[in-house]
C-alpha cells in the first residue's frame, strides 16, 4: 500500500475525513467515495493488521456485502462456507444449523475493504494516529501524529470509527466511552493448520464458567480462536491456560499448540458511549460502543452503522447541519440498542451453569425453538428489522 505525501494529507479541506480504518472507517470510506466526495482514511496501525475476532462473517454481512457492490470480495479472500454451530457446555455438545456464512482473516478482510475504497478513490494513510480538536466554525480539526511528527488535518466532517479503545476523542470533554464494570476481556490466537480436528464449515463455541470461546477455520487453513473471560481469572494465569480451561470444562477436544501461539488481547468488552455525534464528527462502529461478542455480529454492526450514517449524511447533500447530532443519535440508537441488549443478555444466561445446560438441551431436543433466534441474528433478512420482528419470527 503506498503512503501519500503529506503534504497531500495536509492541505487539502476534505470533504470527510475517517479515524479508524476496520470494517466501520474502511466501509464508509468506500461508500463515500463512490459519492465523488473527497475522502481521508486513517489509522494508527500499519496494514495488513491483526485484530482480536474470530473473522465469522454472518449471512447479514455477506448480504451487505453484496447489497453495497462487493459480493465478490470475500470469494476473492478464500474466506470458507461456515453452515453449522457447534455449542458445548460440559454435557453432550449440540450442533444447529445456521444461515450460509463465511470465515476469514481479520488481516485480509480489513485490508481488503480498504483497498475497495482506495480503488474507488479515498486516500488512506496509515501509521497515522489521530485526535479530533475542537472544531472551527467552518471545518472540523484533527491532530496526527505521523511519523512521530504533529500535523493538523481538516475536513467538513468527520467519522470516528476508532473501535473498542481507540482515544481520538480524548481530547474532546464529554465524549468519552464507559466500561461495564462486570466486562470480560477478549483473546485472540490463531494456530497452525490441524491444531484441531474440526468438521469443515463449523463454528465452536465453548461455554464455561470463567468465560467462552470460539475457534474456527479460516481462508488458509489456520484455527482462529477467539475468547471472552473473566479478567479475574486471567489475571491469575495466562491467556493459554484460561482457553485451555474453557475448552476442558465444557468438553471439546483442547487445540493443540495452545502454549506456543501469540496472543492477543483487548480492552474490557462491555463499553457504552452515551453521546455518539457532536459539531461536525459522528461516532460508528465498536466506538460506539459494545457488548461481548458471544452472537458474532460485531462486523455486521459496523458495516451496518457505516451505511446507515452514509444514508444519514447523502439525505443532507453531505453538507454540515447541527439536525445531524440529533438525528444520527436516534438513528444510531434505534438500529443498534435491540441487538446490543439481546446479544448482551444471551452472554449474561452463559454465566449460569444450569442455564447453559439447560440452553444447549432445549438445541439438542429443540432446534426449531432456537431457530428464530438464530435467523434474527444471522439473516437472511433486510438490516432494518427491528427486535419485533424477532418477537413475531418466535411465534
Ligand atoms: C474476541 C472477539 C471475537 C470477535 N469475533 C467476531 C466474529 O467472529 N464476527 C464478528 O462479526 N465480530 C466479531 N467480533 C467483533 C468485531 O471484531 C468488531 O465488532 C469489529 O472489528 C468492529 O469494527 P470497527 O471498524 O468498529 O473497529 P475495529 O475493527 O476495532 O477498527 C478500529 C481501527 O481504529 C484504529 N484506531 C484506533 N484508535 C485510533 C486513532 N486514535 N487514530 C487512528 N486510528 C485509530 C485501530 O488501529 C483499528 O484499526 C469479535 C470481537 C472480539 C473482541
């Protein structure tokens, strides 16, 4: 990926300018773009970049993929057909089927989408960590540290898709984000190709009292695991022992090479930020907040919110109004707020022994019982469905 001139980063007045370039910035920097507008993508890693997430694209995201021009792209990563879950909790582990969906690497998704929107014009920069300023009147302003040195950067607007801890509204008063003090911490490792004997076009999920995990197949063949845990336990023993453990009681077969893999970890899981769009800046994706990751939508989330807040903005000719801030915080809370407290309360059932029991042999003797929640979940189904729906798919 070839780095603009700075110089080329710095005079312009952008159209908008985008802090965070995962699947939120990347995917409203392609939709932008496509809009002829003047787009800046930033972000403080170098690219491609590991993230955290066992890369479980749902139905949803795949028919958003599609719906937004991109139908090919995962194709075009290898990314694998995922078709069935497998969930055990210590008892005998039940399997359901779920809508097609797909499997890939964070580092080759992310890369990917960003490459879309360069294609479609957006200049991206990476290695550019950022932090939004109060505003001018007429222009949003943004420090950046490249290369070590301070620069500033100004748009007409700005997105802010920095993800679960990103900091580029720190110097902001009032924006900041919360954390749930009952929050797991997230793990992640990928290991070597048949570190464990999975049946092609699974996802695992094992459930246990100090937290669950994921493990899945990705596009070259390596095993991605993804894990929520209590920070109590982690603190008292290693990333590799507490997946080991989760694995253990709820019954699956331990990964091998557990101990010797690289591991990853994040901020506390459970975040919310109370005010999402300020004068000429909107907060997208993870950033604007989060619940653990148990229903594997979080990409789905920000490709979503990307799309929406693009909507949002083309119904205003992308001109700046103050409306905005009001409209983008309803919109925001309307579209996320019912999948955020179902998926939030699904992981609160998961800490009770005999609930997790009890929810893996309602799937086992029951499987229709559980799949309108899974189609609520994972498609197919138009974005805008709301949590009645949902109500009226389980009657
Ligand atoms: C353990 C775990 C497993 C998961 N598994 C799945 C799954 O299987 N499927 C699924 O759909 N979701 C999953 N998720 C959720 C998913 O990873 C996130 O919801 C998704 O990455 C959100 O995208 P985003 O663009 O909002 O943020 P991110 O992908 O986090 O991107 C934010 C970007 O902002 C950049 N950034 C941060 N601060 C700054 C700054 N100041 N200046 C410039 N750049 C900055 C970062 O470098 C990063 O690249 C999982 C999450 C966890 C923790």
């Amino acid at each position: 990926m070839t780095s603009p001139e700075l110089e080329s980063v710095t005079a312009p007045l952008w159209d908008i300018a985008i802090v965070g370039a995962g699947p939120a910035g990347a995917m409203a920097a392609y939709l932008l773009a496509e809009q002829k507008l003047n787009v800046l993508l930033l972000d403080q890693a170098a690219f491609p970049r590991h993230k955290a997430c066992g890369g479980c694209l749902n139905h949803r995201t795949l028919e958003l993929l599609n719906q937004c021009g991109l139908s090919d792209l995962t194709a075009q990563l290898g990314a694998k057909p995922l078709q069935r879950l497998v969930v055990a909790v210590g008892t005998r582990p039940a399997a359901i089927e779920i809508p097609q969906g797909r499997s890939v690497s964070r580092e080759r998704f992310d890369f990917a989408l960003i490459e879309a929107a360069q294609k479609r014009g957006a200049v991206f920069l990476a290695q550019a960590k950022a932090s939004l300023q109060n505003p001018d009147e007429h222009f949003a302003r943004i420090q950046v540290r490249i290369e070590n040195k301070p620069c500033e950067v100004r748009a007409k607007m700005v997105l802010v898709s920095d993800g679960l801890a990103g900091d580029a509204l720190r110097q902001l008063p009032g924006y900041s984000s919360n954390t749930a003090e009952d929050s797991l911490i997230g793990l992640y490792a990928s290991l070597a190709p048949g570190s464990f004997a999975d049946e092609p076009g699974t996802i695992y999920m094992a459930c246990a009292q100090s937290g669950y995990a994921g493990l899945v197949r990705r596009e070259d063949e390596r095993i991605e695991i993804a894990a929520a845990v209590l920070p109590a336990v982690l603190k008292a023993s290693t990333p590799a022992a507490c997946v080991r453990l989760i694995f253990e009681e709820a019954g699956l077969a331990i990964p091998a090479g557990l101990s010797r893999a690289v591991w990853l970890g994040t901020a506390a899981l459970h975040r919310t930020r109370r005010i999402l769009s300020g004068r000429r800046f909107f907060v997208l994706g993870d950033a604007s907040g989060f619940v653990e990751p148990f229903t594997g939508e979080g990409i789905y989330w920000a490709l979503l919110q990307a799309r929406e807040l693009v909507d949002l903005l083309q119904s205003q000719q992308f001109n700046w109004k103050p409306a905005l801030i009001e409209k983008w915080q309803r919109k925001n809370f309307k579209l996320m707020e019912p999948r955020k407290k179902l998926c939030h309360f699904i992981s609160a059932l998961l800490r009770w022994k005999t609930l997790r029991s009890l929810m893996v042999e309602m799937i086992r003797r029951s499987p229709w019982l559980v799949r309108p929640l899974i189609r609520w979940i994972h498609g197919p189904a138009s974005p805008e469905r709301s949590i009645r729906s949902f109500h009226r798919a389980c009657l």
